[in-house]
C-alpha cells in the first residue's frame, strides 16, 4: 500500500490532505513523505512507523547510540554523507547500518562492496540521522574529503592557474561554506564566527546569546582562505584587499530538511587578524515571525503600563540595555501593536532587521551622509505620527529627537546603558538640557535575555538556601526547576530565551530629579520607595521562581 494511502487508513491523514499534499509535490519535487510533514499533515514519526512496517525494518533513535570509533570507520565518509546512512554495530561479523532511506535499493550494493561483510539495515529518522553524521563526522565533512584530494604532499592547497575569485567559485568550496551557514541556521544561531589561528581555523556559532564550537573536522584549517574567499564574493567585497575592515551583506535562501524555503539575510564583517582574516556574519530571517509583546515574558504590570506608553500622542519611549539583549524586538513588538491605518509609522534603522508591514522603515547609509540624525530631520518633513530611530549615539541624534517629541510626535530608540535609571543621566553626558530630557521623556524599559531552561530534559530539584544569592526568596515547595543537559539543548540544560525587564515610568517628582541633575541610583531609588519600579534582578528572581531559568543565569545577565 503507498504511503499516503497506509497514513489514512491508520486514521493520520485525510483524502483531502493527500490530494494537496501530492498537487504540492508536482510542484516541488519532493519525496510525498516529506511533503506531507512539511505542510504539518503528518509528523516524521508517523512516516516513520509507516515505513518501518513497509521494509520491516526496526527502528533506532541515533541520538541514544554509543557507537565505537572503529565501528564508525568502517565506511568511508564520502559513502556516509553521499547515502545519509551509518554503521552502528557489528555482530557475528555483520555490519548494521542505520538508513533513513531504505527506498535507495543501489546504496545496500555499494555498502557491501565497501565494507566486503554482510550488512544488516535499520531505519532511522532523517533529521536525527542527519544530527548524528554531523556530530560523528563533522559538518561538510565529505566536502572536506573531496577537497583534501587536491592537496599537495605538504598538505597545502594546489594552486591552478586561476585567480582566487575563480578557485572560491569551486563547487567543492561553495557547498562547504553553504553547509556551514546552512548549520548555523537550523542550530538557531544567531552569528558564526570564522576565527583563523596559527594552527586552526574555529568556526563557533551564538546560540541563545552564548557560542559554542561548530563542529568541523580539523582538516578545515587548510582551507580557511578559500572559505573566506567565497565569502566575500557572496557578500560582493574585494577578495584582493586583506589588509583594511570590510563590511557586506549576503542574502542566504538554504533549504533545510522538513522545512518552507527561507530567506536570510547576512551581515558581513570582516577584520585582518594576525593568522589571517576574522570573519563575523550576523544572521537575521527576513521572513521571521515578528513576536508579540505578549510573548516577550514581560511581567504583567510591566506590559500594562508599557501598553500605556505606547499609546501616547508624543514623547520619547527608551529601551535601553547591551548589544544583544532584545531591544529591537521590544521595539519592533511595540510597533506591531500600534500600527493601523489611522497613523503613520516611520523608522530609520542600522541595519534593517525586520519588515514591519504598514511601517516606512529606511536603511542608514553613512557613505552618503545618511545617518541617523539626517535621516530623523528628513522625516519629520513626512508627517508621521510615531518615529522609531535605531540608537541613539550623539547630542544632535538626541537634540533632533527631543524636538520631534515636543512637536508632537511618538518617538521610539534605543540607548546603551545598564538600568533604566542610567538613562536619563546619559541624555545629559551627552550635552542636552536636564530641563528637556525631564519634558520629554515619558519611559524608559531596561531589559536582558536569560536563557529558558530546556523544556525537554528541564526538572525540579530540592534548592539548598544556603547557596542562595541575598535577597533570593524561595517558594513555598523550596524547589526550582534547572536542566541536566540533553539532545535538543545542544547538553546545555538551556533552549531559548525570555527577557528581564525593569520599566521606569516618569512622574512628576522624578522629572524634578533630572531637572536637579540627580544620580542614576537616587532617581531609581525614589521609582522604587513610590512603588513605581520592579528592578531587573527582582524580575529575573520571579521568572527563577518560575521555573523559566536558574539563578546562574539570571546573574550571569544582571548585576544583583
């Protein structure tokens, strides 16, 4: 029986959704398995169980196997990643082999030709075993083996008489640059970092604000220089300059297993190091689902009175806290909620992280004096209603802002500074007048990510006080929740983040303060002894209690 027809009869699939799913595959040219779990029909493991049934194959999980070293040499890379199949055991002489592919009837000859024993199939799920390869034989590992092929005696690249742009155009070395940022992307990572030493080239991926090593074989530090040449043709910078910073953007479309094609767009930075070019590309997902306030984490009076902020005529709206800590998407969630056809919603961003539909959003441009400063005076002149600048870096970016907020309108932006409080005082380094800061700023929010806790290997544990930080308290159960470590988190006990935020709404004592030229801490003392302000480790603390994340955590990201 097809596989369609075996998924309705157990009661997964409707006839309905095989039709849509096999009009889809005409068009795309995929397996019908695959299809049906990319439209969401059926999951990998229903296919799974149907084609295990099908072959009479059992079914192993390759993420719960302690394969042996040997075992995993007994085939040759090349055949491992041409074929998506692995060995696991050997017994009696017979070599088991996990397949996710048992269709491909050629791969069972060649096999045995490779390995000259009997070889026993098993099935096993595409996207495990894909994980499995990767950690086992590092990623691009076959391109790697192919590449190795035409290296000299000394182990150095053989040059062709063809220029570099021509040799980073080498199949061998765009596939292995589009596996590694294709990895990067299903990992969730956020930036890859290509890091060239004397002996090694590192490639570390960001992944919920931390990096962690790819894993690469170590033969890839031979070709660190094609690597980053083809780079740089796809970013369209100048291969030939290795001496000056480079700055690019590569838009990235990898089709990863199960899933929509997706575009990305990467940021490249480029900087001469000692042992070669560094190279950092940030990814953004032009085709992210922009999230919801109601889905950032905010503590509830926070985002009722965040909500009130953000339906103001006029003022000036901060988010503040370091690079990386989720201030544009406080933003872009805060727009999302205001925007209508009834106002119009004007941003000038570096870079442009998110399309915002209904909102004019323009891409600074320092080359042609496009900054954030000239682009804020420019579009004043397009009657907006609410006004969104990137950042906030100098007196006249600020003194333009404070107009535009006494001129009646809604302005949004951004500012680096460690608590809300520390906002107003950095308005007045800057050089404005205490006097407008105080009339013009109506809220400030401080936030931090901290990585949730894995929700798949996430447990409770009996919490000891006396290693408690000061001012911790526990709940009534004296438990908290922590994460062991498990497949999906990569072992780091931790799965995603949530923010912590502290939100500083003015009054009029407070507006007094700025005017006096009061301390950051006075300011935030006085918002706290009124009730007016929850701090950021006091937030932190109550997603602890949670069962969100750890106490490590929240004081890895915030200062008690």
């Amino acid at each position: 029986m097809a596989i369609g027809d075996e998924l309705i009869s157990r009661g997964v699939l409707s006839s309905e959704q095989l039709s849509a799913a096999v009009a889809e595959q005409s068009n795309s040219g995929e397996r019908l398995e695959r299809v049906l779990v990319r439209l969401g029909f059926a999951t990998r493991r229903d296919v799974l169980a149907v084609i295990a049934d099908q072959f009479h194959m059992p079914v192993v999980d390759p993420g719960a196997l302690d394969v042996e070293p040997e075992i995993l040499a007994a085939l040759p890379p090349k055949i491992i990643f041409k074929h998506r199949c692995v060995p696991i055991s050997r017994e009696n002489g017979v070599l088991t082999i996990a397949t996710s592919d048992p269709y491909d009837l050629a791969a069972a000859d060649e096999l045995r030709l490779a390995t000259g024993c009997p070889i026993d199939m098993v099935l096993a799920d595409e996207e495990e075993l894909a994980k499995f390869i990767r950690a086992n034989y590092g990623v691009g590992g076959d391109t790697l083996d192919a590449m190795a092929a035409g290296l000299d005696k000394a182990g150095h690249v053989e040059l062709k008489p063809h220029d570099e742009a021509e040799q980073a155009q080498e199949a061998s070395v765009i596939k292995l640059v589009n596996d590694l940022l294709a990895e990067a992307i299903s990992e969730r990572a956020t930036d890859v970092h290509v890091e060239p030493y004397e002996h090694e080239l590192i490639v570390r991926y960001r992944i919920d604000g931390v990096l962690q090593k790819a894993n690469v074989p170590p033969s890839i530090n031979r070709f660190g220089a094609a690597i980053i040449s083809r780079l740089k043709i796809m970013a369209n910078l100048n291969i030939a300059e290795k001496r000056r910073p480079q700055d690019g953007r590569i838009t990235f479309k990898p089709r990863l297993p199960g899933q929509a094609p997706q575009e990305f767009d990467l940021r490249v930075s480029i900087i001469p190091m000692l042992f070669g070019e560094g190279v950092v590309l940030r990814i953004l997902s032009k085709t992210a689902v922009l999230l919801s306030l109601n889905d950032l984490g905010m503590p509830d009076n926070v985002l009722k009175s965040w909500d009130g902020l953000i339906a103001r005529p006029h003022g000036i709206l901060l988010v503040t806290g370091p690079t990386g800590s989720g201030k544009s998407t406080t933003l872009y969630a805060s727009l999302n909620r205001i925007v209508s056809d009834a106002i119009k919603i004007i941003t000038v961003e570096d870079p442009v992280e998110y399309h915002v539909a209904g909102v004019n959003q323009i891409q600074v441009n320092n080359k042609v004096g496009l900054d954030f400063a000239a682009g804020l005076r420019s579009i004043l002149r397009h009657d907006p209603d609410v006004v969104l600048i990137g950042e906030i870096r100098d007196k006249e970016t600020a003194d333009t802002a404070i107009q535009a907020s006494l001129t009646g309108h809604l302005v949004f932006s951004t500012l680096h500074t460690n608590d809300a409080a520390g906002a107003t005082t950095r308005l007045l380094d800057m050089g404005v007048e205490p006097f407008l800061v105080s009339s013009s700023v109506e809220g400030i929010m401080a936030q931090r990510l901290v990585r949730r806790i894995c929700k798949e290997c996430g447990a409770t544990y009996k919490a000891d006080p006396a290693d408690l930080p000061h001012g911790f308290v526990l709940p009534e159960s004296g438990e908290l929740r922590r994460g062991p470590g498990c497949r999906a988190c990569r072992n780091t006990g931790y799965r995603g983040r949530v923010g912590v935020y502290e939100l500083l709404r003015m009054n009029d004592d407070l507006r007094h303060m700025i005017t006096e030229r009061d301390s950051a801490p006075d300011i935030a003392h006085k918002a706290k002894a009124a009730g007016d302000l929850t701090t950021l480790i006091e937030d932190g603390y109550t997603k602890v209690r949670e069962g969100l994340t750890t106490i490590e955590e929240v004081l890895s990201a915030v200062s008690a």
